[in-house]
C-alpha cells in the first residue's frame, strides 16, 4: 500500500479540512482527487500527515485554514476549532468554543463537535459539556488530558 492508500484508510477518505468525502477513484491531479497534507507547519502534532482533497490542500497553502461551522447550527461567537484542536492537542484541558439561545441549540453543537473533532485530531478523546448561565448555553469542549 501507498502512504496515500494509509493516510486515507485511517481517516476514513473524509478530508481533514472540508470533512467530506474524499473520491479513491479521483486523479490526485483533480482538485476533489486526494492528496496527502504534510502538516510540517505544527511540527508537534501528534498525527503528521492527513487526508485532504487536492483542492483543499492547495487552497491551504495560500490562506489559513478554517473549518466552517455548519450553518444549521445556531452558535453565537464560535471558536476558530483549528486553534481550539491545536490547544486541545497540545495541552488538554477545557475550552469554551461558543455560546448558544437554547440548549437543543447547544446539544445540536455540541453533537456535530464531538463528531468532527473524532476526524479532525483523531486519537484525542473529545467530549463535549454544557453549560447554563446568564440565559445561554455555553459549549465547553474537554479532553482527558490536563
């Protein structure tokens, strides 16, 4: 096998930047083919190389990556989740990644983040709190680590 054919096996053919789906059938020449991304500039991540589309990868060479929040999704202030991954990664701990009006808002959020943190830093055990206060719902994602 490929280090393409690995790095692609073990992150399910979903692209670590956009999270969907990656073509096996693709050229690596197209830009929704897959590509292997190097991630050379976080040199103390924990996982080197990620699956990413040929599109997406490129794309982040010229401009920093940020993973969209999901429209569907009602977050007031949410956190860049590259940055939180990063902390997360790098010291555990706990971090508030946004404020929601109603609790269904902020369980909604907190489900798709344990989801896409599970693809984004895999291998980091993720979980995701709530909590009430000042007539909003705070989004606090922890790892066992601290």
């Amino acid at each position: 096998m490929s280090l393409l054919d690995d790095v692609a096996e073990r992150d399910g053919w979903r692209c670590w930047v956009c999270d969907a789906p990656v073509d096996p059938d693709k050229s690596v020449n197209d830009p929704q083919g897959p590509s292997v991304d190097s991630r050379t500039a976080d040199r103390k991540a924990k996982v080197a190389e990620r699956l990413a589309h040929r599109g997406c990868n490129t794309r982040k060479g010229a401009v920093k990556v940020v993973i969209a929040w999901p429209e569907r999704l009602y977050v007031v202030e949410p956190a860049p989740l590259i940055t939180v991954a990063a902390r997360l990664e790098r010291k555990g701990g706990r971090e508030m990644v946004g404020r929601c009006p109603t609790r269904q808002d902020a369980e909604e959020a907190a489900d798709w983040l344990v989801d896409r943190f599970s693809r984004l830093v895999p291998g980091l055990p993720v979980t995701a709190d709530i909590e009430a206060g000042g007539g909003q719902f705070l989004v606090i994602l922890t790892t066992g680590r601290r």
